[in-house]
C-alpha cells in the first residue's frame, strides 16, 4: 500500500523507528481487530492495515511516534538526566506524559478515540503486551501508548468511515 505514493521522510523515519523497535503494521493491525471485531464482525486485517496506513500518513502522528521513541531509546541508553531517567527507564505510574504524547494521536479522530485508547491500554492485547514487558532491558514507556493510539484513530477512523462521516 505504501509503495503507491512517495512518503515524506518524517513519514518514513517514522516507520522505520517502528519497525527498529520490533512494531509492524500487521501487529497494529491485530489491535484494530481486537478493537472493531465486535462491532464489525465481517472486519479485515486488510481494512485494519488501509486504516491504520491512512492515521501514519497524518503528521502529528509521525510527529509523537518519533518524539516517543527517541526519548525511549535515550532512556534505554542512559542519557537522560535525573530523575527523568529512573521515570521514563522504569515506567513510572503517575508519569503520565507518555499518555499525553497518545492522545495527541487519538485525537485526531476524535472523542471515539479516547475510549478505544483507554479500553486497549488497559487491556494489552498483542504486541502490547510484550512492550510492557519491563523484563527485556527495552524501555517502551512511550512506545507501547503510541502503538495502542495509532490502533485507537485507525479503529476511530474505521467507525467514523462506517458511519459514512470518513
């Protein structure tokens, strides 16, 4: 799909830091599934992956997913300064900042946005999961809310086009 029109290098940085950090369109497409399958019960992987092409395309997206994954990748190499460094290397609870970096990307398409975002960050389906896993030395304190937001504004998307409003 990607191939059919020239990417910016914003768009393509973008995806390439994705795709570095062990994220790829089908794993995203999987949490659209997760989230729209009830509600959409003839669903596609297809017309998860054609959705969630369309929210990479935006550049506040592209904007938040390199801004999260560099400060991950700054955090994982110990480059931070104190205290950030111990908040976003362990994750901290009452961080926050990471969500707020998410739900620049959920609200794009809108308030439908938040509560497939909160709904699926909760939940940790999939590829989540394994970005939550604080055991493998990889720090994805940004990283995991930035790919549960881009499935959150593919499925807001998804609706919004079934609803004949896309």
């Amino acid at each position: 799909m990607t191939s059919e029109r020239k990417m910016t290098k914003l768009e393509q940085t973008a995806r390439r830091l994705l795709n570095e950090r062990g994220v790829t369109i089908e794993d995203i497409a999987e949490l659209v599934m997760y989230l729209q399958k009830k509600y959409h019960p003839d669903l596609t992987i297809e017309e998860c992956i054609f959705n969630i092409e369309r929210v990479l395309r935006k550049r506040e997206v592209q904007n938040a997913i390199l801004t999260g994954i560099q400060l991950d990748m700054m955090a994982e190499q110990g480059k931070l300064d104190e205290p950030l460094q111990t908040i976003i290397g362990t994750d901290e609870s009452m961080y926050g900042v990471d969500e707020i970096l998410a739900f620049s990307i959920v609200n794009v398409y809108g308030s439908i946005g938040f509560t497939n975002y909160g709904y699926i960050d909760k939940q940790k389906p999939g590829i989540l999961e394994h970005l939550n896993d604080h055991s493998t030395g990889e720090v994805h304190t940004f990283l995991d809310d930035i790919v549960g937001a881009i499935a959150a504004a593919a499925s807001s998307r998804l609706a919004h086009s079934a609803k004949g409003e896309e």
